[in-house]
C-alpha cells in the first residue's frame, strides 16, 4: 500500500511559511503610511489613494530584479541589503517620471524557506521602502523544491506611485541649451555582474575577501554595496524646480539610457572628466580590457541618476542637491541633433 505523502514530504512546508509571516509581520507594519488598510497576510492589499493634492492624478508602476548580483549576496552570504537593491530599482524607475512612490510588493521564491535568511532579506526591503518613504504592503514567498540549488532565492519587486498628469516628467520639454545633472551613485548598483563576476573572479581569481589596491572594502563588500535610493532627492527638486527630464542609469548605462528620455532633435554631449570614475570601474576596465563604449553601456560609471534642467536653474539644483547631501556634477548639455547623428556623444 502506498505511504502517505505530504506537502511538506515534498519540500515546501506550509507551517514554516505561516512563521515567517508572523515574524516579519511588527517589521512591515512599520513601512505603513497612513493610507495602507490592510495587514499583511491577506489575499491582497489595500491603498486608500490621497487624491486632494491632485488635479489629474496618475498611476505609474514599475518592477524589476536585482540580476546576478544575487551571486554576490550567496557568496557572501550576506541577505540584509539586497532587499534595498530590489526597491532601488523599481523605485528610481518610478521617480524619473516624476512621481511619488507609494508602495511596494516583493516576490521571493526559493527551494527551501530559511527563516533567519528570508528575514534578513525582507529586512533590506523594509529599509529600502523607509528611504523611498513607500509601504511594504504585500508580496508572496515561494517554496520551489528543486528548482533552485540548496538556499539559493530569487527577487523581484513591484512599486507603484502617483503624480499629477501636468507634473509628469516624460522628457518631452527637453530643449538645447538644457544642462545635465549627474549625481553620484553608490557602488556598481545591480547592474552587469555577470561581467563584474567574469573578470574579478574568473579573469583574476579574486575572492570576495581579496584586497585590491585603491579600493578600501574587500572586493566582496565593495560589490554588495546597495543602490542608492533617490527618492527623497528628487520629490524635493520637483517641487520646486523645472525638471524636464530624468534617466535612471540602469541597464544599458549611460549610453543607452540617457537616449531613452531625449526628444527628436536633441543630442546629449557627456563630460567624461566631469566627475571622477570609482576606482572599482577603473579595475573592471583595465583588468577585463573593457572598450570605453562598453564600459559606458554596461554600467553607471559613478553615476546613478541624470537629470535635464533649464540652464538657469543648474547653479541653484547643485547647490539643491549638496544641502541634501547628494554628491553631483554638470556632466554635459543639450545640443541639436542633426540627421544620422547618435543621440548620445562622449566628449
């Protein structure tokens, strides 16, 4: 006669799932802004939307992953920050349209639920919603026996915000003349770690607790150095200044992403000598014998977030952003594009 069979006698454990929600329960609660009316737990989740301060409002969602960069968190075996990464790069999409975020859902799937692990990842996410001042309101965790190697996980997130239809910041208004803000990213964020992986650890045979010259952290605490968040930056810009275009440097780097916001007929020429490159990309490119372009259309290069401003306002956002303690440069300008031109030139 055949033995009976459980779930849990196939790898996913239900008891172990209602425990780890019962943990992180007092921990999310404490992203809740005053709209959110509901726990966690349920089915799904409420968000009572605050629309007295809009005319038009409008929704705007985004959702992303962390990337290999996770190879990172596992080898370091270090959960506590990637959390933050994953609301980084939902959340710095959302802002470039000029909105406000308002809140956040997480998916984390892996063979085996590991309490201490899962709560330590779900810890970074609640920190990275605290900085984008948004509400953890949501997620699903999922056990996938077999389909993941031994304590091995996978993150994706999902934001939504708000901002009013005449406030949308699509880079339509941008115009020559206009200059261009740079400002100063964390780290690598979580973008070309495959690359970052190959040559460090494959081309060099470095490990994460290998000193290189020129960078103070070990190799591995200078890769999981969190994305930053600027949220709280740019709400602050908008309102009170002119912004007429914003570009997350994400995937795709300068080169591809500055392009994204740019309206027929502009061009952007960059200031490579601008802003000083972090020695972690000047290893990446001189180890792994990196072209320029390559360097530029595969990682930040120091630089996160890039903003088109009026000409006459630049002087005042610099001085802007310094008070709130960002780091950030005049990296280039608007010029006209003419036909067959690139929209983009490193000069």
């Amino acid at each position: 006669m055949l033995e009976k069979k459980t779930y849990k006698d196939a790898g996913v454990d239900l008891d172990t799932g209602n425990e780890f929600v019962k943990k992180i329960r007092p921990l999310v609660k404490s992203t809740f802004r005053p709209e959110v009316m509901t726990d966690i737990g349920g089915f799904g989740s409420l968000f009572s939307l605050n629309i007295e301060k809009f005319k038009r409002p409008v929704l705007v969602s985004a959702t992303d992953g962390v990337g290999t960069k996770l190879r990172i968190a596992f080898m370091m075996d270090k959960h506590d920050t990637i959390g933050i990464d994953l609301v980084a790069m939902c959340v710095n999409d959302l802002i470039t349209l000029g909105a406000e975020p308002l809140f956040f859902l997480d998916y984390i799937s892996t063979s085996k639920l590991i309490i201490s692990k899962a709560e330590q990842i779900i810890k970074g996410i609640i920190d990275g919603c605290k900085q984008a001042n948004c509400s953890l309101i949501g997620g699903e965790t999922a056990e996938m026996p077999s389909f993941y190697k031994n304590e091995e996980y996978d993150l994706v997130g999902f934001a939504t915000g708000i901002v009013d239809d005449d406030k949308i910041i699509d880079g339509s208004t941008i115009t020559v003349g206009d200059k261009l803000i740079g400002i100063k990213s964390s780290g690598l964020h979580s973008n070309g770690f495959s690359l970052v992986r190959k040559v460090l650890f494959d081309h060099l045979n470095l490990d994460i607790n290998s000193k290189v010259e020129g960078i103070e952290e070990s190799i591995g605490e200078e890769l999981i150095k969190p994305t930053k968040i600027y949220a709280k930056a740019i709400q602050n810009l908008i309102r009170d200044f002119n912004i007429h275009g914003i570009s997350h440097i994400t995937g795709g780097g300068l080169l591809e992403n500055i392009p994204r916001i740019l309206p027929r007929g502009c061009k952007a020429l960059i200031y490579k000598d601008s802003w000083d490159t972090p020695p972690i990309f000047r290893l990446i490119k001189e180890k792994g014998n990196i072209d320029e372009d390559e360097m530029y259309r595969t990682f930040n290069n120091g630089i996160g977030m890039v903003m088109a401003v009026p000409s006459k306002d630049l002087d005042d956002i610099l001085i802007r952003l310094k008070g709130l303690k960002e780091v950030a440069f005049n990296i280039g300008e608007i010029t006209q594009r003419e036909k067959g031109e690139k929209p983009i030139k490193l000069i």
